[in-house]
C-alpha cells in the first residue's frame, strides 16, 4: 500500500524533530572565506549570503537508511530546528514548502553543476566575471562541505519563497546540503534583494 503524502510527511516530521540537531560554530569555518568572496564579487551586502551548518548523530542516519529521499523528506525537514528558527524574525511559510518541489542531487559533479549555475545567474548588481571564476569557487565550496574528503552527500536545492526573506526573484536559493560522511546538515540560503 501506498503511504499518503500527507501522512508520510507528518510521520516525518515526527520522527525527525526527535533528532539532535547541534548547531556548529562556523566563525573561523573556511566557509567563511567563501561567504566574504560571494558577497564581495556577486552580492549586495552579508545579510543576502546566510549559512549554518548542524552536527546530527545516529539518530539522523538511522531516519536516513529508513526513508527515500524525495520532496516529502525534505518538506518534513523544514519543519525540524535546523530550518523553524533559521531565519529570526521571519514568517515562514508551511502551506508553500508542502507544495514546493525540491530538486535533489547526489552526485558529485551534478552538485559543482548546481553551484557553478547559481555563480552564473549572480545577484540583483552583479556576477561572476568568468566561467572559470565560478567553475573554481563551486569546487572550492564543495571541499569545504565535503571537508576534503569523499564524502555522501545529498543536496536539496529550492528558488522557492519559504518564508519573507525572500521576495520570488531568479536570485532566490536555498540549499539544504546533507553530509551523511561528516554527520553535518548544512543551510544557505541566498538572495539579493533589499
């Protein structure tokens, strides 16, 4: 038999607001580099670039053997504390991310593909100036998730407007990026509008 979507996502839920998500400090993180070098060359200010990364335990990978990765999951996962209280301040909208598709990559080149893409479009004022340019910091984000090592990763990637620091423009994008390897959950969310 068939789970309904609906069940399924509220049994998801359930299960994965059991988890411990811990969140990591990231201030001397190399991401940092990488935030600065996006907002210097393809944003308008830091507050368009957000990042937070989450340490996860057996408990997560337990979930993760268990469930297929689908739209469900990733539904189910903006409704755990990685993503209820990632922006301060901020309605968040369930109706939409219930409704949102999410296009999963598991691949290592599929994922430097999907960063490289995001580098080209750019921002609201800017972009990087060569394919070469963003060729090479998609590589270089991609280590840092990957902490230079090989490592399982899945990432959700959605333009969708989850919640309002978000305004629905081409700039808009969120990656939910899980490092089964690493037992980190890495956000960011990108957009360029004031």
């Amino acid at each position: 038999m068939i789970e309904n979507s609906n069940i399924k996502r509220k049994r998801l839920i359930e299960s994965l607001n059991s988890v411990d998500f811990k969140l990591v400090l990231i201030d001397n993180h190399p991401i940092i580099k990488i935030k600065e070098e996006l907002v210097d060359k393809v944003y308008q200010d830091e507050n368009d670039v957000r990042i937070k990364c989450f340490e996860f335990g057996e408990d997560f990978i337990k979930i993760l053997r268990k469930e297929k990765f689908d739209n469900i999951f990733v539904q189910a996962l903006f409704h755990t504390e990685p993503l209820v209280n990632f922006f301060e301040n901020k309605y968040v909208d369930y109706e939409h991310i219930n409704e949102c598709y999410y296009e999963i990559k598991t691949n290592e080149k599929d994922i430097k593909d999907t960063f490289i893409h995001h580098f080209e479009v750019g921002g609201a004022m800017k972009t990087l100036e060569t394919e070469e340019e963003s060729i090479e910091l998609s590589k270089r984000l991609y280590n840092v998730i990957c902490e230079n090592i090989n490592s399982d990763l899945y990432l959700y990637f959605t333009p969708g407007v989850w919640n309002d620091y978000f305004f629905g423009i081409a700039w808009d994008r969120t990656y939910i990026i899980v490092n089964i390897t690493t037992r980190k959950l890495w956000v960011m969310c990108f957009t360029d509008t004031d």
